[in-house]
C-alpha cells in the first residue's frame, strides 16, 4: 500500500473514532479543511511535524497514523546481537 494512502486511512480512522469532523480538526490543528481532506486521499505527503501536530489534536501517538506498515528493513534479517559477557 502507497504510504500517503495509509496515513491518510489512518487518520480518518482516528479523526471518526473521536467523533470529529474535519472542520473540526481544522479548527483545533490550524490544518485547512482542504488539506485535512487531501490527506484522507492519500493525495499529501506528509512532514513528520504534520504527523506530530495532527497526532496531539488527537491525542494520540504519530506512529498510530502508520499503523499496518509491514517492515521489511535489512534491520529485520541481522542477527541479533553479542551478549558481551558471552564472549571469552
């Protein structure tokens, strides 16, 4: 799934959960109702600092808005680390 499309799945999710609108949301995040409404279509692509604001409107952590990522870093197939009293 595109990124921006999660996010803006996401956020609407939480934005109906709480039981608001976008206008409302608008008016406590300072976010156009125009914006909030691209968001939702996956058509804006996000800064981190959006996320972080939008999430406090919500009260809410930001990682919520990426909730359903699947990781498939290179992070994920190392191997874990050396416990150093281990090693003699």
């Amino acid at each position: 799934m595109d990124m921006r499309r999660l996010v803006g799945e996401n956020f609407a999710r939480l934005r109906k959960a709480r039981g608001l609108t976008q206008e409302q949301v608008s008016d406590r995040s300072g976010f156009s109702q125009q914006y909030l409404s691209g968001l939702e279509k996956g058509h804006r692509n996000p800064t981190v600092i959006t996320l972080f604001e939008l999430a406090n409107c919500l009260e809410t952590s930001p990682d919520e808005f990426l909730r359903g990522v699947k990781s498939d870093t290179k992070a994920d197939h190392l191997p874990s680390p050396i416990n150093p009293s281990a090693v003699r």
